[in-house]
C-alpha cells in the first residue's frame, strides 16, 4: 500500500519525509548535537535500533542528513536542508510547552532521556572551578534507570549510570515527575523541596546553585504559568470521577 498522501502540495510532501513515528526526533537529536548512533538512541531510548537505523537511512536519502566515516564508527550529521528544519522544530516545541506540555501521563516519564537532556544543556559557566559530582537518586525511577552521577569537570559534563568512584559533591533524592517538571519550568525548585518531592544533600555552597548549574529545558519559558496546576486539577477531577 502507497504509504504517500498522492498530493503535489508541498505541505503533503515534506510531511512524507519528517512526519514518520520517530523522525521528529531523531532531527531534534540531530539538532542538539547528537552525532554517533548510540548517542543518538540514547536520547530516543524506546526507539529500537533497527527502526532508528531505518529513519537515518530515509532521512540520508532524502538529503536531510549526511553521514560520515570517522575512523571506524560513522558520523550523522544534518545538510543544509536538516539545518533549516530548526526553527521548525524548536516552534514545535515551544508551541507542545505552551498547550499541552503539562499533561504528563505516568507512561510518559522518562528517567533516562530526563538525565540525557540536563547533561547536555546544563549551564557549564554556573558551575565552580573545582570538580563537581551530583548523584541523582530516583527510587520510582524503572530498574537499572534509579541512580545517575553527572560529573563537570574543565568544562564538560559526563553522564554515568555506574559510579564514577568520585568524591560527591551533592546527592539528589527525587521522583521522576518531580524532576521533570522542575526541568521543564513547571514546577519551581522551591515548591518541589518544600513538598517533599526533591531532597538536596551535600556541601551547602554547591546546593545553593544547584539549579543555576542545572538550568532549565530550551521549552521551559515557554510554559504557561498555572497550567501544571489545572492539569494536575484535571487530572485529580478524572480519578475521582472513574472511582466514582
């Protein structure tokens, strides 16, 4: 079966190559600086790596992404074309942050891809000169996805689901939701621990700017303030009513 709209509209046509299950963000994995297939999977962790290998190949033959020997492994990155599609995407973002990035479901909480975002955005200027190790803690997170050390060090920021073996500097008890929603600008820091939702221990100078160091997801301006409040609302309305 034709799996085309079978349209010369030019709308129809690019929705063909980038509207796919998946596509979107393996561009926006692309955008963000993602290079080698396994850095690129990590940030798609519930895309399989047969069906991601299948998007690169459709998107290099489209001539949206190009790929490149390097050594021994390969190398993806975006053409011209990928390049334009930016702004693109970074509107659809806004536009999901603003109307409906509050509605979280359960299923949809995500430890890895949460821990694989702050790594890569974090503000590296924020933190200090010397050496600096938060282990994040996440007891409702799936197994194998509960304990996470970021390490900044000389400017870069590494990610280790193993310990690293380095002295830490601050250790962070919190549940996935809460976490995710202090990241992506719905739920202030503040509220977060003054609920019992966030727990920060360690050396009192490197907690005092720890969300300074962590920062916020590109999309978190553009929330709507309250709009986590009437979801949660919503949401606590729809359980009373089906138990009801």
């Amino acid at each position: 079966m034709d799996s085309g709209y079978g349209q010369f509209c030019t709308v129809a046509r690019g929705a063909e190559i980038l509207c796919e299950r998946w596509t979107p963000l393996v561009i926006r994995e692309l955008l963000c600086g993602s290079r080698r297939f396994n850095d690129l999977h990590r940030g798609v962790p519930r895309m399989s790596t047969s069906l991601l290998a299948r998007r690169l190949q459709t998107l290099e033959s489209a001539g949206v992404v190009r790929r490149t020997a390097v050594g021994k492994v390969w190398e993806y990155g975006l053409t011209e074309a990928g390049e334009e599609l930016r702004p693109i995407v970074m509107a659809l973002g806004h536009w999901g942050a603003s109307w409906i990035g509050s509605r979280l479901r359960d299923d949809e909480l995500d430890a890895g891809l949460l821990m694989w975002d702050i790594r890569r955005f974090v503000h590296l200027d924020e933190f200090p000169q010397h050496a600096v190790v938060i282990h994040f803690q996440l007891p409702d997170a799936r197994d194998g996805e509960r304990s996470w050390w970021l390490v900044v060090e000389h400017g870069v920021a590494d990610l280790c689901r193993d310990d690293p073996g380095r002295d830490v500097s601050l250790v962070v008890t919190a549940s996935v939701r809460a976490l995710t929603e202090i990241w992506s600008g719905d739920l202030g820091p503040a509220a977060a621990v003054g609920a019992g939702d966030v727990q920060v221990d360690g050396d009192p100078r490197d907690a005092e700017r720890l969300w300074r160091m962590l920062g916020t997801s590109a999309f978190a301006p553009s929330r709507r303030p309250g709009a986590v409040v009437h979801a949660r609302n919503a949401s606590r309305a729809l359980r009373t009513t089906d138990a009801g």
